[in-house]
C-alpha cells in the first residue's frame, strides 16, 4: 500500500473555496444567519479549516419555508418547458465547472479527484434526465366502466418541500432531489450535511443564475439540524420531506412527520450482500467487488457490506481481492494517483477500526489492512477479513468504510438466506454466468436493486431506493417524478 503525503496550500485551492457563497440562500437574497454565527468547514485529509459557513437558526429555517410557501403558488403555474430550460442550463453550467465543483467535493469530503469527476458527470445528469420528465407529466382520461361519468386523473406539485443531504456524495444527492422537485413544480427548503455544505452552495448559485426564480430554492446550511428542521416538520405548509441518512435518523424523521401526514421519501442504510457464485467470473468478480466495496472509500450505502462466496472460489476470490487492496493508493485526494482518501472524521474511522478489530478478535483472518494510517487527516487501511464469523458485528452493521469481511456458502439456499439475514435491502450484487440462476436469484432477494456482474448500479434513469428498514419511495427514473406529485381524480357527467 502506497501512502501520499499532502502539499502545501494550492492557490487554485484557495481560488476555487473564496468563489463559493458561505451565507444562507433565503427567497433569492444570500445571507448571513440571524445571529450571525458560523461553522467552520474542515478538510478531512488535514484536519485543517477550509473556509466558514453561515449557521442557520430556527429562525433562519422558519424565513426559508416562509420565502418558499410565498413562491409555491406562481411556481407551480409556471409552464414545464420554462422549468425544464432552467434545468437543462443548470445542467451545462455544472458540466462547465465540473473541475471547480470537482476539486471542492474533493477538499470538503475527501475522495479522489477521480471520483469526485465521476460524481459531478452523474449528479449532472439528473438536472438533465428531470429537465426531459419535465414536459412528460401526464394525467389520464377514461370512461367509467357503466359509461356515465368519464374519469380524469392529473398530475400537480405536491408542494413546498424539505430535502435534507447527506455528506458523502454532496453533489448527485442535492440533484436527485432539486432535479425532480424544480421539474414538478415543487419550491423547496434544502438543509446540506454540515460536513459538506460548500458544494449545495455551489450549486445553488449555478441554479439561480441558470433562472429559478426567488424563493423556489431556498438553502440553509447548520449545525444544529434538529432544531432547524423540527419545525418545518411540523408546519402544516410544509408538504413533503425527503431525506438521505442512516436508518436511525430517518425513523425518526418518518415519526415527527406523522402529525403532518407529511409526503415522505426515505433513502437509508444498508448492509449489503455481494454474491459470488461457484460458476462466477472470478476476474470480474474481483473488480466488481473493488468497484462495489471502494467507491468512496467505502462510505456509501450502496457499498458491498458483506462479501458471501461459494467455498470452493473464496480462498482465491479473498487472495486477489487482498492483493489488490493492499495496492491502493492511499493520500489526500488532490494529489495525483490517489486511489483512496481519507474517512470524512475521526467518529467514522474509530468505528471502522472497532468493527475490524471486534472481527478479528472473534477468529477473523486479517489479509491486508486493519490499521489507522498517519497522524494528520482521517485514513484508514483498504482492509479484507476472510473466514469472519456470523457473530462478527462487521457483519450486522454498516461499515462505511474500506473493509471487505468475507464468508462463505455452499448451496443456493444458504447464499440467499445468508443475504437476507438483515433488515435492510438496499441493493444487492450476484455474480454468476448462469442466466437462470442470476434471474432466479434476483427474484427470491429481498433488495430494491440488483447489481448482476456489475459493481455499480446507480444510474440517474432507473430508480434508486430500498425495501425494509432501506427506505420509502425511489429516486431517479421516471419514477423520481412522482414523488414530488400528487394525483388528482375529476369526475365529469358528460
């Protein structure tokens, strides 16, 4: 393993983080929060402040659902072409900037360039895809079955909005929601993870300036997320939340927006399984587990949580997979080749290290990794476990992290029960060259997505979500539009 050491700062650093608005967007005017309290915004590779962010109080968020209730009206009359133009021009200006808002997620979040390039072209696209759904809203028309009445259904925007954004991939999971919501007619409140707010501001300028119009993109950026949101929750204006989080947080959420019988979209946790069968690919099996298992470092809940191999593959699937792990490139991300970056704070790289080690000291084999690397930033070793036991806490909770914990099956039935074995159901990865096998599989998992000899199923036209403790609702797709809309029946006496 390769370990990168960072630079001094960089001017085009400096440039890049001066050019991004730190205050409040509130009914189209950038502000500092009503106490004027900031947040400071830290680098996860050095530990060292990257710039300020304004605060927001409870009152700052009660002005921003204030400037988008008055907004929601005229927005929602405003033609779908106008709000598709406005998305599709939002939709160049990222692609333009794409370095810019690249190297920002880089320095607040922490992965590689590569990867933070790679997520800029994804979150784009969804300001793309939702300008085209824009114009495809459509109701119906039929007659009732005894012929007296003739049935019309519509679509219209379910209302001002709440989306809350999670850290780890700040760009794509501000368009997935904004994109559908501005292409429905929706105005909205978005409240960014405090550890990554600069790339929501970025892109809330490039939405302003692209034409939304005052009050329909409202953004506040805090500290203290449950004073700020609670009462949006519980104002009755307020008509749905969506929310990117842990399992733990988005319960409570769906519990506070029961009193409203708010809309609600969930994207939570997960554990997920990574299946690799006795007639797989073993070279793509291997790649698609470093695909499913390092994007991000680990810290996404699409992440191959546990790796179940059949036994006669999993003593050379474990070797390579370690081989190639242990070659990673691990440093700051700005620094060239970087492979790996660092975890987003010292919480999350001490969890990392307790779930590695509780593995290791219940019989796990550690093949490579199971260390922190450096003093300074928040890194952690690419790490693979084989052989670790079913009472392996590595195995029950989200990992978030570079860690690959591998056991082993050896009948269908046992694979699938052993991928189930949990109550999330986000997303599950099958290798295997037999097609009904890999259709059998798919149907029998209790997973809202399915990875088939891929590592990587997110895509910005097909639907994104879970079942169980994973969520409510998807996004993407032409589905990600409805979410934002509710159905209106008219009967009508010919």
């Amino acid at each position: 393993m390769t370990v990168a050491h960072p630079p001094a700062t960089d001017p085009v650093q400096a440039e890049v983080l001066a050019r991004v608005p730190g205050r409040l967007l509130i009914g189209g005017v950038w502000r500092d929060a009503e106490d004027g309290r900031r947040f400071p915004v830290e680098d996860p590779s050095t530990g060292t402040v990257l710039r300020e962010a304004a605060d927001a109080s409870p009152a700052d968020g009660r002005a921003a659902l204030d400037a988008a209730a008055a907004a929601q009206t005229a927005w929602a009359a405003t033609p779908p072409r106008e709000r598709s133009d406005i998305l599709r021009r939002a939709f160049d200006a990222v692609t333009e900037r794409a370095e810019e808002f690249a190297l920002l997620m880089t320095l607040e979040m922490g992965k590689p360039l590569a990867e933070s390039r790679a997520e800029v072209a994804y979150g784009a696209e969804f300001l793309r895809w939702f300008s085209e759904e824009a114009v495809r809203i459509s109701g119906g028309y039929q007659v009732a079955p005894n012929g007296a009445t003739r049935l019309l259904t519509m679509k219209q925007p379910v209302g001002p909005c709440l989306l809350i954004t999670p850290w780890n991939f700040p760009l794509a999971m501000g368009t997935r929601k904004i994109g559908p919501a501005v292409a429905a007619g929706c105005t909205m409140v978005v409240k960014p993870a405090p550890q990554t707010p600069l790339t929501m501001l970025a892109l809330a300028e490039v939405l302003t300036e692209a034409g939304l119009p005052e009050g329909v993109l409202n953004v506040v950026t805090t500290t203290s997320a449950a004073e700020v949101t609670g009462p949006l929750i519980a104002d009755p204006r307020l008509r749905k939340l969506s929310f990117t989080g842990s399992t733990a947080v988005g319960r409570a959420l769906i519990r506070q927006s029961a009193d409203t019988v708010l809309r609600v979209s969930m994207e939570l946790g997960g554990n997920d399984p990574f299946l690799v069968f006795e007639d797989a690919d073993l070279d793509a099996a291997v790649n698609g587990a470093l695909l499913a298992k390092m994007r991000n470092m680990g810290e996404a809940c699409t992440a191959a949580n546990r790796f179940i191999v059949h036994a006669s593959l999993a003593e050379e699937f474990s070797r390579r997979l370690a081989a190639r792990m242990a070659s990673l490139t691990v440093g700051r991300g700005t620094e060239p080749d970087v492979q790996v970056g660092p975890l987003i704070d010292a919480a999350a790289r001490t969890k990392v290290d307790t779930l590695v080690q509780d593995a290791v000291a219940r019989g796990a084999r550690l093949l490579t990794g199971g260390q922190r690397l450096r003093e300074q930033g928040h890194f952690y070793a690419p790490t693979v476990l084989a052989d670790v036991p079913a009472g392996a806490r590595v195995l029950t909770e989200e990992i978030f992290g570079p860690v690959a914990p591998i056991t082993t099956f050896t009948e269908e039935a046992e694979a699938l029960r052993l991928a189930d074995d949990t109550d999330t159901g986000l997303v599950a990865y099958v290798f295997t060259r037999d097609l009904s096998r890999a259709l059998r599989v798919c149907e029998k998992l209790e997973t809202g997505m399915v990875g088939v000899n891929q590592g990587l199923v997110s895509n910005p036209a097909a639907p994104f979500g879970g079942v169980r403790s994973s969520g409510l609702g998807r996004e993407g797709g032409a589905q990600g539009i409805d979410e934002y809309l509710e159905t209106k029946y008219v009967g009508i006496q010919p």
